[in-house]
C-alpha cells in the first residue's frame, strides 16, 4: 500500500534500526518507545488490522507468533515480556497495518491503576 509507513519500512524504503527480518516479516525498534524494550513486528502483506485476517493469513501470523519467543530472547527478555496488539481506532491502533508490540523489562504493579 504506497501511504502506508510501515509497508514502506518493509520495503526499504523507510530506514530504521531492524532487530529481525526474513521473507515474511520485519521486526525493529518502536520510534517512541513506552518501555526499556520495544520492538514492533509486521508482516511484510499488508493487512490493515486484525479484523481483516482471513483463513489464508493464518501460516503468517503463526509465523510472527513463533518468531515473536526468538526476537525477545535475542533482546535478552529471560524474564518474560508482554506482546500487544491494537486494533481499530478504539482499540488504539494508530498505524492501519497489522503489528504487534514486544515490550520488556518494565516492572508493571498489579493490578494496574
């Protein structure tokens, strides 16, 4: 999609500090980070959000689910880290391509709030 940033990032056409890449997705580092660690993880389809997964997406996002306990290990996250997805405008989802935040070493309180 030609508007979209994060098909530009998985073309090359947008520079940023890649952590993982292969055939299928990209992994690199949040612009704005929200905890010591933040990478984001997308597949190099464009797919607007996780309401438009179809039956034929389900090889990829198996894929990124699989790759997501690599990329955090290679991070040095031995002690757990959170995967979060946004989806639609009210689910906070702020860029309309399918990804997912890999955040770690941050002590959270629970419960929140």
């Amino acid at each position: 999609m030609s508007d979209c940033i994060f098909c530009k990032i998985a073309e090359g056409e947008i520079p940023t500090a890649k952590v993982y890449e292969d055939d299928q997705i990209v992994c690199f580092h949040d612009a704005d980070p929200q905890a010591p660690v933040h990478v984001l993880i997308i597949p190099k389809k464009h797919i607007p959000s996780m309401d438009d997964l179809t039956e034929e997406d389900a090889t990829l996002v198996g894929h990124i689910m699989v790759k997501i306990k690599d990329i955090a290990r290679d991070l040095g996250l031995t002690n757990g880290y959170r995967v979060v997805n946004n989806c639609g405008e009210d689910g906070f989802q702020t860029v309309k391509h399918l990804h997912f935040h890999i955040l770690g070493k941050r002590k959270m309180t629970w419960p929140p709030g």
